[in-house]
C-alpha cells in the first residue's frame, strides 16, 4: 500500500509547527496505525532525519497513551477503538492521511504529535477518589449489596482510559466526559456517595481551571470515544453538580 | 449557591433554563398567531388583552425581555469560551462524522433568530410602543389584525421571514432536546422527550411559516 501522510511537526512547546507531507510504500493491511508509523520512522531515521514522536505504550487500546487526531477523527475513522488498534486496511491505497495532535488549549503540544494531558491528572487529583482508611482494616467491598444496575454503570464509567480523545473530538474542546466518568463511577457506589457533593464541585473547578470548553450536546465525545462513555455520565454529573451547589 | 453563577455546569443550566423558557414563550405566541388566521376577530380580542393586560404588560413582558436578552448573551459568552478552549484550530476536522449540523452550529442559526429578532421588533414592538406611549391615539381593538396583515404584503419581508423560521427549526431541533441533558435528564424517558422536542422543533417553525405564507397570498 503507497500512502502520502501529512503530519504535524513541531519542534517543541513553544515552536511553531507545520503540516509535512511524507510519501510512504510496502504498507500492510494488516499493519496497526501505529506500525506504520514506526515504518515512517525508521525510513526517516534511516535518512538520518527526526523521527516523528508519538505517544504509545500498551498497544492494546488500555492504556489511554496513544492520541492521534487521524483524518479529523481522534483515533481515526473506525469506532470504539484506540489509534494502535487501528488497522491499515482501514485505508485505501494511494490515500492520504491528515494526522494531527490532539488540540486543545488545556492540552498543549510537547512535540510532533504528543500533547501533555495532565490537565486530566489535575481533575483526578482534585477529588477523583475515596478517601478511605486502607491501614488494616480494609472493609472488602463485595460485603456492601449494590445494585446491579449501579455496579454496571459504575464499571462502564471506570473503563474511561483517559486518553483524551473526547476533547480532541468535542468542537469546544470540553471535558465534560471524561470528567463526568470520574465522577459518575464513585457516586454511583455507596463507597463513593459519602463525598460525592466535594468530589463533584472540586472536579467540576478544577476542569474549568483547566481552560477546557464548555459541553455543547453535540454528543461527538460519545461516538469516538474507544471505550463508549455515555453522555448518561454527563448528565449525572450536572445533575450531582447542581445538587451539590444548592446545598 | 456561588458556584451556580460562574461554573461551566451552571452556565449551561442557565441556558437551557432560558431555553426552555423561550420555547414555552413560542408555543404561546404560535397559539395566538393561528387565531388570525382562523379569526379575526379573535385575533384582534387576544391582542388587545395582551397589549393591556396589566400582568401581561409590568410582569410577564419584562420577564420575557430578560429571558432573550440572557439568553443570546450567554450564548455569545459560551460561544468566545469554546473557541478559546481550542487555541489552534485543526487542519482537518471532520465534525459531521460525529455530530450534527445543528449541534455544531448554534451559534449561526442563534445568530439569524437574532437578527430576525430585531426585524420582528422592529415590525410590530417598535410601531406598538409608538402607537401606545408616543403617539396618542384613541384605544382601539380591532387594529392588531390590519397591522398584521400589512407586514406581509412584501414578499420580500415574508421571505426573510420564511428563512428566520427554517433557522429556528435548526436552533431548535438540538436545542430544546439538549437543554435537558444540561439540567441533568437522560433517563428512560429521554427518547420520548427527544421525539416529542423534534416534533415540535419541526411543527411550530412550519406552523409560523404556514401563518406568514397564508396572509401574503390572501393579500395578493
């Protein structure tokens, strides 16, 4: 397969950065996205050039690592799926691909094609937890009866790897999903309940702080996200949020 | 409380509260148009109470300006922190593979309603303020229906208003449904209100459509 790619490349945070077009051949069907681009960087360190730097690191769709904006789609055309579980037979030769960083203010371009989201471990950090005593008297929590259909929506948003891809997708770059998973996945858990009032207002600041936009409904987020968080999330997160406020 | 008035949750509840606000303002007005087209008469009855009604007039009106006014602003406001939220824009972004037209264009079809809003002012509010605080003219009540039907005479005037109601169709079909996700509604009950929000995003905007339509071809 004969692709022309055109990549963003920049140097590093504060340069400023192009699209560069790179003819590549003998790509492979079955080739993952982020094979092909080894093949690239191979060929250009070959050439003694820089190599383009992306994020990886599972190459299994858990980890949250790899983020590339693929056409105008975070984690390319194909659905529930990260970039590295992308396949090139989803192309056709002689195509071109557009592969960009993910773009956000809150997620600045370290170089090439890596952005730095840390802005998702400040939310977490704010109050994506249970502040529970773990010094030897754990309580197991199978002991505690939930409902089956709480422990499902819980576990459902607790798959949220993070890996940013709603805010690349979302027109205003919000966070509002990946936050509401964080959110949603301790309040529906009596675990989780006893601080859900702090957890959702510190969250919900610090996601501001971070200078993400606001959620417009346009429900993108929702379609490209590799591991299909539901707006229901976001909804439970205004809902908690507003509660919250007025107490 | 503090944290309703400056958060981006809060803010968008006050959307969708305003929102909602409108849309109940609109099934009202529709109402009453559609009488001038059954009658006249009726018409001109309605009007008249409207225009005089104490409540109407000192409490209803004011409430009304300022769920407009609130509304448009803090779309503009919303709208200048989502484009500041993506510094640089992308190279390639394909929207219409994940969202629609619609949710993705607010902004422009607010923006028409908008300037629609001043012509419609303009039109009737502006001459109705003249006529009752400036001017003086003995009360009458059978005026509304002639002041009405002389607005679309023009096929010009009944055109752009045609085109405001297509893009109030468009603001509404993801509006009036996305204002309850805002306030937190996604339940089982979500497809039914989402059916019943598309329905009526399509029928009243048609339904203006049909009223403007139906005077300027009785006037030809």
């Amino acid at each position: 397969m004969k692709l022309t790619l055109k990549i963003w490349r920049q140097e590093n945070a504060t340069a400023k950065g192009k699209m560069v077009d790179y003819n590549i051949d003998g790509i492979d069907g079955d080739m993952s996205f982020l094979e092909m681009l080894d093949v690239l960087n191979e060929g250009l360190v070959n050439k003694g050039e820089q190599p383009v730097e992306f994020d990886h690191d599972c190459r299994e769709g858990i980890c949250g690592s790899c983020s590339l904006q693929i056409n105008g789609e975070p984690h390319g055309p194909d659905k529930f799926i990260t970039t590295c579980q992308l396949h090139m037979r989803t192309f056709k030769d002689g195509d071109t691909i557009v592969i960009e960083p993910f773009r956000a203010k809150a997620f600045p371009v370290i170089k090439d094609l890596i952005v730095d989201r840390t802005a998702f471990d400040r939310i977490q950090q704010a109050y994506g937890y249970i502040s529970v005593n773990t010094s030897g008297n754990t309580i197991d929590a199978n002991t505690i009866p939930i409902e089956k259909e709480n422990a499902d929506d819980s576990f459902n948003a607790a798959t949220c790897i993070g890996c940013g891809a709603c805010v690349a997708a979302c027109k205003n770059a919000s966070a509002m999903l990946f936050t509401s998973a964080k959110v949603s996945q301790f309040a529906l858990l009596p675990q989780g309940e006893v601080e859900a009032d702090r957890r959702v207002l510190a969250m919900v600041e610090q996601m501001d702080k971070e200078g993400f936009g606001n959620c417009s409904n346009t429900g993108a987020c929702e379609l490209e996200c590799p591991k299909g968080i539901s707006l229901e999330n976001i909804a439970r997160m205004n809902r908690e949020y507003l509660k919250a406020s007025v107490k | 409380m503090g944290g309703l008035l400056k958060s981006s949750v809060a803010k968008k509840f006050a959307m969708a509260l305003s929102g909602l606000f409108l849309v109940l303002f609109l099934a009202q007005h529709f109402t009453i148009n559609l009488t001038s087209v059954i009658s006249p008469d009726t018409f001109n009855e309605i009007s008249h109470f409207m225009g005089t009604n104490f409540v109407v007039q000192a409490i209803l009106q004011p409430i009304l300006i300022f769920g407009v006014v609130f509304h448009f602003i803090m779309g503009f406001v919303l709208e200048i922190q989502n484009r500041n939220a993506r510094a640089k824009s992308y190279v390639s972004y394909n929207g219409s593979a994940n969202s629609s037209w619609m949710s993705r264009n607010m902004i422009y079809s607010g923006a028409v309603v908008l300037a629609f809003l001043g012509l419609h002012f303009y039109d009737f509010w502006v001459p109705e303020l003249a006529h009752k605080y400036i001017e003086s003219h003995p009360e009458d009540a059978t005026r509304y229906y002639g002041e009405l039907v002389s607005k679309f005479v023009s096929p010009v005037r009944t055109g752009l208003y045609v085109v405001s109601f297509v893009f109030l169709m468009l603001h509404l079909l993801h509006g009036f449904s996305s204002s309850f996700q805002s306030m937190g509604v996604n339940n089982k009950y979500s497809e039914g209100i989402r059916k019943f929000t598309v329905g009526y995003a399509i029928i009243i905007p048609l339904g203006f459509i049909f009223i403007a339509a139906f005077h300027y071809f009785n006037n030809l």
